[in-house]
C-alpha cells in the first residue's frame, strides 16, 4: 500500500514551475561544492610537485568517465522513479530504486576490476611517462573503492526523484567539506603524498554514503520504501535504467571528443598558445553553466513525473518554463561576463609567464558569453528526453549539436573562410545554437505527440 505523499511529492506533482526553482537551486549549490573540493584537490597535490599534479591530470578524465557513469545510472534510475511516482506507482517506485542500486553494484564490480588488471597500459597509453608511479599510487585507491562513488551518484539521485534535494545536497556538502579538510592532514600531517589525497577523496565519499545509507535503511523516512522485501528482479527496468544511463555515461565522452577536436583545430590555427587561452577561457563559461545544468537536472524529475502520470499539460510547461528560465539566467550572467572580461581574465595572468595572455583571454571570453546563450532550449530538450525514458534521443541531440555541427562550423569557419581562431569560437557558438534548435524542435513535435496520445487515453477511459 503506497504512504501518503510527502511534501516533496506534492511538490514535484503539482506546479511545474514551483518544482523547477526549488529543485534547480540546491542542485547549483551542489555542483558548486563539487567545483571547490575539485580546485581544493588540485590546489594540495601541487604542493608536491609538477609530476604529482600531472598524474591527478591523467586519472581525471578516466575517473571522471566512471563517475559518470554511476551518475547516468543515477539519472535512469531518476527517470524511472519519477516515472512510477508520477503514476501512483508506489511498488515499482521501490522496486525501481533498488534495481538502480543492485546496476551500481554490478558496474562497479566490473569497472574495478577491469580498471586495476589494466592500470598500468591505461596510463602508459595516455602518456603518464615520468608520473606513471604518482598516478598509480593515486589510482590503485580511487579505483578500488569505485563502487563508493558509483552507490553515491545513485544513492543521491534517489533523494532527487522524489524531490528530496536538501538531503541531496547535504551529502554533496559532506563530501565536498570534509574532503577540503582531509586533504592536508593525508597529504602533509600524516606524510602520506599523494595516496593520502585519494584516501582523502574515498573516505569524504564514503561518510556522505553513510549517511545517505542511514537515511534510506536506518532513520526510512523516504517517501520510498527501499526495504529488500520490496525488491523483485525484473529484467525491464534494468533495461530501462540503462536506456538513460548509457546515452548520458556516452554522452560525456562526446565533450572530451570535442575538446579533442577543438583543441586540435586552435593548434593548427595559432598554436599550443590558442589552446591556453580557450581552455581559460571555456572554464569561466563552465561556471557560468552550473545554474542551466541546475535547472535541466530539475526538469529530469519534474518531466518524469509528468510523463508518468500522462500529465500533458505539466510536461510542456516544465519545457518552455525551464528554456524561458535559463535564458534569463544566461542573458544576465552573458552581461555580467561580458563587462568584467578583463577583470576575468587577470586572475589567469598572475605571474610574469602568464601575463601576456591576459588581453587574449578577455577577448576570448567576451566573445565565448554569446555560448552561454546558444544552449539553454538545447540542454533543457536532452534533459526533458531523459526524463521521460528516451536517452538515445538526449545523445541524438549531444551528438549533433557537439560532436558534428561545432566541429563542422569550426571548421567552416576557421579554415575555410580565413577567419582564424575567432572562427572556431564562432563555429562552436552556432553549431551549438543550431543543434539546439533541433532538440527544440523535437522536444516540442515529442510533446504534441504525447498530448494526442494522453488526450484518447483520457477519452478511452472516460468512455468505459
């Protein structure tokens, strides 16, 4: 028998917009904190030296990957979840949940293995050279215990499907903090280098999951009901999780290919020098995007719900309403980026080396705020996708707007037309602008198709 619905389910069942602000902004505050304890990892490592940070460099990316896949497993389970609540669904709610933990447990068991037997030609492949024993000392740990930051995307995203984003995010804070404060006691106090950083990082991460774990099994006061008499194995939601997890884990490959690309172009154009300036540049557009991928992760939940409760209506307005909303987000963050470029770009001239880029990176990042612009209808459409299930859709979009229509007019752009790196900001900002119209342009013919579906339904069962 399903319990009562909390306030957070009335929330994210009732008015779209109210549950879209509500569950955008501890969402921002998260992400911030994941910034911060990241900057605050690399800012303790370099203490040790150049080769020590090098190695956190190599291990970044491959890590990332993996945790972003335990955060895709995180947005199907999301996803389904919404779906079930959003249909009164309340068994499968659970059952889906635990499903979403059992996928973390299986991914997790297999990365690591996978990950550790392999380590070595890993690192080698990607041209650890000199820091490859710093890179395996940081790695063997991180890699070890995996499955903490796997059960932790998914743990976390179990709070978001039923609109519990201060427990989320309080989680986040308890990693983020104590990780900041753990770092220098490994590192220097306890002299353990650069395994005490990945000891720091595991043992942030594995209180936050105690703590979530209490929450869901000790303290059971979700509005879910994760006790494992309530899990039954059925092999469909493990697809339908994955339908959202593999699309989001591939799409995160998509951007470091495009970074690839695009790196490769600016060297072509005006050498190693192009590519400082716009990897400084496209990290303050970074920070300016946290608060639209704060929004499009609020219109997961909010669109699953609503597709599952074959609510129209709450599904097309939690689209228009969170494109109207980020581009006034983008618009007033555009202005305030624009004017303080150069103010911006002195805090990556801070030594005699580095000065002469300054005037560079302020013209970068005034034109690269016209971005931040191009992508609010795109990035809310893919978000609305995997809310309702349709991840390949999401990655459809990712894909071209990325991988091909950047590519393709930076390309245009820069060597064709003669316009240097200039044209290869300019082909970044349109193929974006552009492949986001194109998700805009679905998500809306999806929508239409979904109203006609939900309206005979309506009449079929009114008639009976």
């Amino acid at each position: 028998m399903a319990k009562d619905k909390s306030k957070n389910i009335e929330m994210i069942t009732g008015d779209p917009k109210k549950a879209i602000v509500k569950l955008a902004l501890p969402m921002m505050l998260s992400m911030l904190l994941i910034m911060l304890y990241n900057i605050a990892d690399s800012i303790w490592v370099a203490g040790l030296g150049a080769d020590a940070l090098a190695a956190i460099g190599f291990i970044t990316p491959l890590f990332m990957v993996l945790v972003g896949l335990g955060n895709g497993i995180g947005a199907g389970a999301n996803s389904l979840i919404a779906r079930y609540i959003g249909a009164n669904n309340y068994k499968q709610a659970n059952n889906a949940a635990l499903h979403g933990i059992l996928l973390s447990v299986i991914v997790s068991v297999i990365f690591t293995v996978l990950i550790e037997v392999f380590m070595v030609p890993i690192l080698q492949f990607m041209g650890a050279g000199n820091t490859i024993q710093y890179a395996l000392d940081y790695s063997y740990i991180i890699f070890g215990f995996l499955f903490i930051f796997v059960y932790s995307g998914v743990a976390s995203a179990i709070f978001r499907s039923e609109g519990d984003m201060r427990r989320a995010t309080i989680a986040i804070a308890v990693t983020a903090i104590l990780n900041i404060i753990l770092d220098p006691i490994f590192i220097y106090v306890l002299n353990f280098g650069i395994s005490g950083a990945a000891w720091a990082t595991v043992l942030s991460a594995t209180m936050s999951c105690i703590v979530m774990s209490y929450w869901i099994w000790g303290k059971k006061d979700l509005y879910l009901d994760l006790s494992f008499k309530n899990f039954d194995y059925q092999s469909y939601i493990m697809l339908d999780t994955l339908q959202v997890a593999i699309p989001s884990t591939l799409e995160n490959i998509v951007f470091s290919a495009l970074a690839i690309i695009i790196n490769s172009m600016l060297v072509m154009a005006d050498g190693t020098t192009a590519v400082a300036v716009y990897t400084a540049s496209m990290r303050i557009v970074q920070l300016a995007m946290i608060p639209l991928i704060g929004i499009g992760t609020a219109v997961l939940t909010v669109a699953g719900v609503a597709y599952g409760a074959h609510n129209y209506k709450n599904l097309q307005t939690a689209h228009s309403y969170s494109i109207k909303l980020g581009f006034i987000v983008s618009i007033a963050l555009g202005i305030v980026i624009y004017i303080f470029s150069p103010q911006i770009a002195s805090m990556f001239a801070y030594t005699s080396a580095s000065s002469t880029l300054a005037p560079q990176i302020a013209h970068a990042i005034s034109v690269l705020t016209l971005f931040v612009l191009a992508i609010p209808h795109g990035i809310m459409s893919s978000m609305m996708f995997q809310g309702v299930g349709k991840g390949i859709y999401s990655l459809l979009i990712t894909l071209l707007r990325s991988l091909i229509l950047e590519s393709v007019f930076a390309y245009i752009f820069c060597f064709i037309f003669g316009w240097g790196v200039v044209g290869i900001y300019a082909g970044v900002i349109l193929g974006c602008f552009v492949g986001g119209t194109v998700g805009y342009i679905w998500a809306k013919v999806f929508i239409r198709k979904f109203k006609q579906i939900s309206i005979k339904k309506y009449k079929a069962k009114t008639e009976n």
